[in-house]
C-alpha cells in the first residue's frame, strides 16, 4: 500500500458485493497461508519485472530486506481486511519497517 494511503474497509465490503464474490472470505483464508510463498517466488518476480524498470527492481525486488517488507505489509493489509469484516485475526510475523 502506498505511504500514507489508509484501507477503506467499507470499500472493500461494497466491491466484494460489486463483483458477487460469495467465496472471498475462504478466498482471503487461503491468501494469508500462501502470501509469504508468492511474494518469495519466481514467478511474483517475473510478473513485476514485466512493469518496473531494472533499476527499480534492484532497488526493491532484488533485495531480502524488501521482500520481507513487503511480505508483512501485505499480511498486515489482509490481516485487516480479514479482522474488520470477518472478525477474524490472522497469525502475523513481526513488522519490518524501511
């Protein structure tokens, strides 16, 4: 998420009914016990290269620090997610932070 931008729950609620998603709640289950696998692979580099130029991806990509920064923002966001509409808390790795 970008710096400073802050998570509008009730946004997300209307989009998930927008798009009829009766599945987003196992959807975003599943999310958080694989997201620390995709950030880490291969393939979530390849498609990020495909939209940033090399220097970024030195800068960001390339890095270990970046990885796990991004691993546990993304966690924190979905964790939020999952805790405001579901209620439900998910198992999160300490914060990181650049």
């Amino acid at each position: 998420m970008q710096q400073g931008a802050e998570l509008d729950i009730e946004l997300v609620k209307q989009k998930i009914k927008d798009y009829r998603i009766e599945n987003y709640e196992d959807m975003l289950k599943s999310l958080l016990g694989r997201l620390s696998v995709i950030v880490r692979s291969a393939n979530f580099k390849q498609q990020m290269e495909r939209f940033l130029p090399s220097n970024v991806i030195e800068r960001t990509l390339d890095e270990k620090k970046f990885i796990q920064y991004i691993d546990n923002t993304l966690m924190k966001l979905f964790s939020t997610v999952n805790l405001n509409i579901y209620n439900q808390a998910a198992k999160q790795e300490p914060e990181f932070r650049m």
